[in-house]
C-alpha cells in the first residue's frame, strides 16, 4: 500500500495532476478542466474525486502525503495566487489552504519558476546542488535562486526576477515592464526573434529565415534553422548566449552559485549558446567565481517539470529529500 | 552568575574581545596584540586569559555561552581564514575550531561584512527584518545579503561581492580586481575622492576642496565640505548616490529585499546620498517592488559592530534571538 505526493499544475485551460513518488516517478496522472470551473475550491473538489477515481483505478491509495500545487502568479509564503490575468477566479486566491481543506494533509502553493527550480533539485540536474540558479527561457525569462539549500523567495515573495535585470547603457531595447535593456528583451522567444530580424536587417548573409515573411519568424524557426547549420541563426544563438554570459558574470556576484540551469523551450538552443555563454561570463567575472560555474541543461522533460516541481515543493516542506 | 557571548575582532594589529549580552549590551571589552603573536592557537589563549582575567576583575562567570570571531577573509562554512594579507599566519588557519577548543564552547568564524550584517540584524537596524541587503562603504564596498532570514553565503563561501557588480557600459573606472566599472570604483571612499576629482577638474565651480592639493583630498574632506554646504561636494554626494541607486534597482530583482542598511565610514554621508539614491533607485527599479524599499543608516557605532556582530554570529547559530 504505497502513498505519493500529489503535484498539481494549474493553468487557465486546465489543472493537470500526478502522483509522484519521492524518487520523481509519476505513477499516474489526469486533468480537469479549469476555464469553466466556477470556484477554486469546486476545481481543488473535482482534482481530489478524479485523482481518487485514478488511484483506485490502478488500485493504490488515493491519499496522498502532501499536495504541491503550481499555478501562475503564486506565493509560496502566502499560500495564495495573487493578480494572475490566466485564471478565471478573483484575487487573491488562498489555493495553499483550500487543497489542505480539500484533502486534509500538508499543501503548499508554488509559481511556474520555483516549482521549475525545486523540481530540478531533487529529480534533475541541479541534485546535489545547494546554490544555484535557474534561469526559465520562454515568452519571457523567469529565474528562481537557490542559496545555501534554499529558494530565495524575498520580503514579499517576488525574489528571483532576473528576466528584469537591466543590462546598462549600451541595452536599450523597450521591455513590456516599461523598462529598457532588461534581459528578457535579448533572451526571451521575442528577444532572440528580434535579434535574428535585425542581423537580416544589417547583412546580406544568405539564410533560409529570408524565406520567411519577417513577422512570422519564431525562436523556434531560428532553432530549427541553427540545426541546419544556417550561419545567421548561429550568429543570432551567439549573441544570445554572450548577453547571457555577461548577465550571469554579475549574478554570480550576489549567490556565488556553482551551477546555472537552463529551462524552458528557448533553452533548447543551449548547445548552441553555450560556449559564447561561457566565454563571455568568465571574461566579465569576479576572479573569485572564475571557472567554478557550471552551465547545465535543465534534466526534466517540459510536460513532466511543472508536476514534478510542484510535488517537489511539498516533498521538500516536508523534509524529504531524495536519495 | 551571569554568561555571555564572547565576540572577538581579529586585526592585523590586535585582536579586541568584548563579553556580549543577549540583548546587544557590551559588558566588558579588551584586547590583545596580534601583529608579533607566532601562532593563532597562542592568541586565542592569550586571547581566553586576558578575558577571564578581566571577568573576575568584574566578578561575573568567565566561561562563554559562545565564542564568535570576526576576521578578514574569513569563511563562515569551513571556519577558516583564508588567504589574509593582514594575517601573520599561513592560511588556512581554522579560527573556529581553536576557538572552540580553547573556550570548550561553540565557536563560529565570521567575516567583517558579515558580521556587521548579523549584528545589525540582531541588534541594529535590521531588527525585525528578514529580507535586507546591508552595503559597506570604506576603503571598498563591501556587502552582505540576508534573504528568508539567512545570510546567504553561497556554493564557496564567496556570495555578495556587490562592490564587484560592474554598472554597464558607461562606466568604465578601472577597479582593483583587474576589471572596470565595479560598483566600488563610485562608492568606495577612493571612488567618492575619484568623482570630486572629476568634477574639480571639468567645472570652475568654488569649492573649499580646491584649496587642498588633489593627492590629499580624501572621502573625509568631502564629507566635512558637505556638512559647510559646499556645493561641489554636495554635487559629489548626489552622484555617488545615484549611482548607488542603479545598481539597488537591479538587486532587487535578485532578492526583493525590504531595506538596504548603509554601513561604513562612508555612509556617513548617507544624509547627503540619499535623496539622490532613492530617486535614481525608484527610477529604475521594476515596478514589483516599487515604493517598497527603506534605505537606513546602519545603528551600530563603528566601533562595537565589529563585536556585537561577531557575537550575533554564534547567538544566531545557538538559535538565540534577541527580545
């Protein structure tokens, strides 16, 4: 009669739920739909009967040890989802105490980029790893630190927001914080596909991304195109990969981490940003930080990271930790 | 029969001891040389006799709840000093375990950085704060983050070199570390006394600092012109303040930090600084956490932080908290 944890992922379409066991396999999992669910408490009611009929489908306990939960605009330290724009629910939304409630053991609420960086510490690549630091590269970049064993999560829970970090003066794209020169203008979906429209703007390389209308280019056609060898896209990866070696040069003065971890659909494009990455990260460092830091791709598969880290979250609450 | 803490300040020259009360009170303090002492196990028992001497000089228990010694180039994680130059020691030297033998009692190692954080935390400004970040401006910048109540000290006992943060591309002051634009060539006491100079030398305006020669003029002078109102120096100030404040709005994407504490010689000036920092600061800052950082003076005298916070360190590690 084993029992597992229990990882939720809450999106604005659908919840998505397993059962995972303290070595990060997931034994069983399922969905329900969340765009029309009336209340929070209804849909954590609804998560509760469907992983209950799954459990007793596959003939194990349906009770869990604890229950993570993953959503967006989460607070760890509040237990409550605040302001999110994806969920169709008024703010602020107590989800840590309502999954308690709802199935009577420990639960704790965690957001996209925590759950990634939790997740990765004790199933993937950062095992082992006390100190550091995750950075998300998607729509837009997301970061979650880890020091001393711990996820930094701030005065108000908003720690880790590195995608904002401005680069300086010579940065000076607008960003939709209202800014300029944060770091997910160059490293995001958008900032990559904008550096790749402006390196066809200024050369007359040839490049199968002059076969596309300029407005429909993605990261994931720069990908693709880079696979190919395409110069222009390994131009675009490079520059992407020294603006974030030069950002990461400075990270390392605040944490002092041993590892960054890459996550997300951009980082699939690691390989080829990786060495441009790290030679201009130690060509910016402090000497003390000089060759000490590694650059890993994250080691959990994108459908799987979000419920792993979120049943990660409450593993770790409640002291457990892989072997 | 009272016990307190001992907390112990080891210089180049001598190393001050001071018995330390749970609520921050310096009952008694001492010191002994350390410039000809031929071996740290030799001080710290020199160090253990002139103390108990003067306890029973005062009548109260000499045996320490806990030793804490504050030491240049310290690690707190290994309890080891390593690679002083002020030191008349081969390194490694593992403080804490002599300490610890020599007292019978635990012993924590600390830095100088550090140990003014933690003092500060338990005694000073920063009572009651979990999320702060403390900046030390002297001969450099020294800093130390304390994020979810922990001081973070990171994967080699190296985190928070925020004086070795580099500002971007228009800041180009060549720093001791071999790099250019550290926040330290602007906010050290050399850095203030480099942007007087700058300002002497591009405006005509009067100014009390002209009528020293420029090799003399020190951060102390321009502090002094301050307070007489000097222009160019006030000027001098509200430059390095905003500098300050730049490079705050992007640490806060690091830690979402509810103060910075200024400590120092130099933030003596911070009257001066700090209209400027707070503005530059707001300017820049995401606005997650917009209006929601304190800029305070450290409230530590110069003199005893280096003790209290060498005593916070142990308290803090025996779970003492203050009331």
């Amino acid at each position: 009669m084993n029992r597992y944890f229990l990882g939720i992922d809450i999106g604005g379409t659908n919840a998505e739920f397993a059962y995972v066991s303290t070595d990060g396999t997931i034994i069983a999992s399922g969905r329900v739909p969340v765009k029309d669910c009336p209340s929070p408490v209804l849909l954590m009611n609804q998560i509760r009967v469907a992983a209950a009929e799954l459990a007793a489908s596959q003939g194990f306990d349906s009770v869990p040890f604890g229950v993570g939960v993953g959503a967006p605009a989460a607070r760890q330290d509040t237990g409550c989802i605040e302001g999110s724009t994806d969920l169709p629910w008024e703010s602020p939304i107590p989800m840590a105490a309502i999954a308690a409630k709802e199935f009577g053991v420990p639960a704790v609420l965690t957001n996209d980029a925590n759950a990634a960086a939790l997740g990765e510490m004790m199933f993937g690549a950062a095992k082992g790893l006390n100190n550091f630091i995750m950075l998300t590269l998607g729509t837009g970049v997301g970061s979650a630190i880890v020091a001393d064993g711990q996820l930094i999560t701030g005065a108000h829970g908003q720690a880790g927001e590195l995608g904002h970090f401005t680069l300086g003066a010579d940065f000076t794209r607008p960003c939709s914080c209202g800014r300029a020169g944060c770091l997910q203008t160059y490293a995001s979906a958008s900032g990559v596909t904008r550096t790749a429209l402006g390196l066809l703007e200024i050369s007359d390389a040839e490049s199968v991304l002059r076969e596309i209308p300029a407005d429909e280019i993605t990261a994931k056609y720069i990908y693709d195109a880079a696979t190919h060898g395409d110069e222009l896209a390994l131009h675009t990866w490079r520059l992407t990969g020294e603006v974030l070696g030069k950002a990461m040069a400075n990270f390392a003065s605040f944490s002092d981490p041993e590892a960054y971890i890459f996550f997300g659909g951009v980082a699939q494009a690691l390989p080829f940003m990786q060495n441009a990455m790290k030679d201009e990260m130690e060509k910016n460092i402090l000497f003390l930080y000089s060759d000490k830091i590694q650059i890993l791709p994250s080691r959990l598969s994108g459908a799987e990271a979000a419920l792993l880290g979120a049943a990660a979250a409450v593993m770790k609450t409640e002291g457990l930790m892989p072997k």
